[in-house]
C-alpha cells in the first residue's frame, strides 16, 4: 500500500513542446492518500488514461515526479511498482479455473501453497465467487469474468494501489450497481490505495470518497461528492456533474448584485470583479424554483419534464436556456413565469474559475478603544 505524490508533473507527446496546447496533461501537484478511494472523472480525450498509465509505469511523464511513500519512481517500471491493473476487458486465462486465475499472481511471486489457499479463499469469498472456484472462466458471463480479473488485482496483499481504467464499460447496466457496490464494499474490507477512471458520473461518485475532475489535461478540482455538487471549482465541473448540470450564464457583477440581459439578481456577498475576465454566474436547478408569473425573474417557459419524483421546467431567462424545478403545488403553469433563486448557491465565475468574495465589510470591526 502506498501514498502516491504527483510533484510538478505535466506531459506532451512531442518533444518539442512549446505552449499549453502542446501537453496532453497540464502541470498539475496531487497527492493520493495511503487506502483512499479515488475517481478520476472527465470526458474521452481529457487525460484520464494519459495520468493512469504514468501512475502505473507503462508512460514516462516528459516534466516532473511521480513519489510512492516519498521514493522517486517516475523511471521505473510497472513490475517494479507493485501496482495492479483492471483494464476494461476482463484480463482472464479462460482455460483456467476461477480458483486457478485468483491464486496466478500470488504463485508468480512464490507465494507458499497454504498462504495462497488461504487468500484465494478469501477474495472468492468477498467476491462472492466461493461456490465457482471449481468453474472454468470460459464458461461465465462478461460480469462474472469481470469480477475475477477484480479479484486478480485484489489478491496480492502487499500491492502499492490498485488502478481500475473504466471497468465497467463492457458490463450490462442493470448489472453496474452491484459491481459498483461490491467494488465499495471491497475497498472497505481490504483499505488499499483505489484509483478508479471514468467518464460515467454517476460511478465516480458512488465509489470514491475523492472524486479528481479532469478537463483539458487539467485537474479543474478535487473534492468530496457534495463539494463537487454544491460549490464547483470551474464552470467545467458544474456543468458535468448533475443531471442537468449548473445553469451557466454569462453576467455583469456589481457589488452584491449580477445582471443577466436586464435581470437584477441578488448575490449572498459582494465581488470585487477582476479587470478583463469573462465573468459569469452558475447555479443548479436544485436551487432554482419556478414561481407564478409576477414573482421572481421573469422567465418564458418552453416545457416542463415530469421526472417521476420532481418535475423539472425548461425556460428562458433573457435569452438564455435556464432550467429549475417545479415545486408538486404548482399548477396551472402558463408561457410566462418567475424563476426564484437562492442567493447562497449562485456562484461567480471568472474566466471558468470559481471567483471568491470580498468579506471585508462582513468581518467584524476591531472594538473602539477603550471598549
């Protein structure tokens, strides 16, 4: 088990890199705990895999460190790294059993017969594979081969981190969750090191307790899912996660105040507003309520979506798309409404970037003299 440091690390595949544009992963310092489950979250083409394969070896980063336990390995090899894969094809010997396939790795190290019985046994048992030891992995489903090569990753006791690159990918959905679950469950019981690549939301945040969102070979942020959601870092991580995603639009800000086409909208806080930067505002639909018209921003509807549990309203503010939800009392809902938003959760955005306030007439004032 490891703690993983990336110190200064960027890379671009061409040897004459000059410029931002040329590097496939932007500078960036990160730092993954020993036993943390992790999600690396973003879109085809972002860097994800780039990351993953210089985590495990198999890519020599052009700029920067790669740190195990504080030991400099950024030049050695993935063997030499004591690092597990799970690629998104099962990795499985279909002529081999399923006890033949989980007790492979620890057989390639020497592991001593009665040691490598005992914790086959144990991750079949975990895996809930127990009763199919005896089976021939050419005979299982895609899921269950999928949960071998799981186990194949999980059954070294002394591996550094684990790094899973879209393993759920080739998996029938209604068969996700539970493999989701089981995955959790597993980081639980065993407290290794987990970095878990994806472009599936709704993965990420099940499984990691740190979701890494990746835009553009950048980290645009790190945080919990709840932070994520409620306070995104860049326009980016508000607008790719959530369903829909964070109204994004473009704003003049004044003091406490931002204007969208002719809309006054009231802030928590006041900004002071950086010179030449696209300024925008964001918020969740979660956080927006569609009102009777004559209350709130006035707003043109264009449908409302019936979800089931919530209904969601598609409208216009200005001329911007906007969407926010339908509280179950409103009915009777005609072309024109209001939208009302909640201050606290309407954020500034600078260039993409979150913009923090100016708290400076909210701190407290020194006490006159003599008080």
């Amino acid at each position: 088990m490891a703690r993983i440091e990336l110190s200064d690390l960027a890379h671009s595949y061409k040897p004459d890199a000059k410029d931002a544009r040329d590097f496939a992963l932007k500078p960036m310092n990160l730092t993954w705990r020993q036993g943390g489950a992790y999600a690396l979250l973003g879109p085809s083409g972002c860097g994800k895999t780039t990351l993953l394969n210089i985590i495990s070896g198999l890519l020599t980063p052009s700029h920067g460190q790669v740190l195990f336990d504080g030991r400099d390995v950024t030049g050695l090899p993935t063997e030499k790294r004591n690092i597990a894969q799970v690629f998104q094809f099962p990795v499985v010997y279909d002529t081999m059993s399923v006890y033949e396939n989980l007790a492979f790795p620890l057989r390639n190290r020497g592991m001593a017969g009665k040691a490598v019985d005992a914790r086959v046994r144990e991750i079949a048992g975990l895996l809930e594979m127990s009763g199919e030891l005896g089976r021939k992995a050419r005979g299982l489903t895609a899921d269950a081969k999928q949960k071998i090569s799981l186990g194949r990753g999980l059954v070294r006791p002394d591996v550094a981190a684990i790094l899973f690159d879209e393993p759920l990918t080739v998996i029938d959905p209604q068969l996700k969750w539970e493999l989701r679950s089981k995955l959790k469950a597993l980081h639980r019981a065993l407290d290794v090191t987990m970095i878990y690549v994806t472009h599936d939301q709704t993965e990420a945040l099940t499984f990691a307790d740190t979701v890494v969102v990746m835009h553009d070979g950048k980290v645009v942020q790190a945080g919990r899912p709840d932070e994520l959601f409620e306070r995104p870092a860049h326009t980016f991580v508000g607008y790719f996660i959530g369903s829909p995603g964070m109204n994004v639009l473009p704003a003049r800000v004044e003091g406490a105040s931002a204007h969208v086409d002719g809309a006054a909208i009231a802030l928590s806080r006041r900004y002071d507003i950086p010179a030449g930067k696209r300024i925008e505002i964001g918020i969740r639909p979660e956080f927006a309520s569609l009102t009777p018209a004559g209350e709130g921003l006035p707003v043109t509807v264009e449908r409302i979506d019936d979800l089931g549990r919530t209904r969601l309203a598609r409208v216009r503010l200005g001329g911007h798309a906007f969407a926010a939800g339908v509280p179950d009392a409103l009915s009777g809902i005609g072309a024109t409404a209001g939208v009302i938003l909640r201050p606290g959760h309407v954020h500034v955005y600078a260039d993409g970037e979150l913009l923090e306030p100016d708290d400076s007439e909210w701190r407290r004032k020194p006490p006159p003299s003599g008080a």
